[in-house]
C-alpha cells in the first residue's frame, strides 16, 4: 500500500521521508570520509573538517558505547555503529518511499 493514498496530499510526507533519507547517506558518506581518514592523515585539513562535523554525532554515540558490552579497550566503534545505525536509517526511509 502506497503512503499517498493512506494520507491526502501524501506528497510533503514522501517529500519528508525523501529528505530523511538523503540526510543519512550524506552522514554515511560523512562517516565513511571520517574513517578512512582516521586511517590515513593526508590532508590534514580534510581530517580537521571531518572531526568538526562528525564529532557532535559521534560524541553521544561514544558515551552510550561506554556503558555498554561494545566497550573495547584502544578501539573506538562509535564511528562503525553511527554508520550501521545511520544505513538502518536511510534503508528505512528508502523503504518508505
């Protein structure tokens, strides 16, 4: 069943879903950038960018991360679990288009 016949004028509502989804492949990619270049600092300035726009994402991520099992000495996973939760987020939203 289609969302535009459940909701009249159901075009704002796959506009929204539309944007939602776009919103977490630009974070996937985001974070994609952010840890290759975490692996490889060759453009410090990139680096520096990447750090600015990811850490605000990650940061909450880290301290959920801390009370839990993921918890792993010297490896920070808060990058590889925002990526997975933010693919789950677009292939929802991809599924609701």
């Amino acid at each position: 069943m289609h969302f535009t016949i459940i909701f009249r004028g159901g075009h704002l509502f796959i506009y929204i879903i539309s944007t939602g989804y776009w919103f977490f492949r630009v974070i996937e990619i985001a974070l994609f950038i952010y840890i290759i270049m975490s692996w490889l600092p060759v453009f410090p300035k990139l680096q520096a960018l990447s750090v600015y726009i990811m850490e605000p994402l990650l940061a909450p991520v880290r301290r959920i991360i801390e009370h839990s099992v993921l918890k792993i000495r010297g490896i920070d996973l808060s990058p590889i679990v925002l990526y997975l939760l933010a693919a789950y987020a677009s292939q929802m939203c991809y599924g609701l288009r």
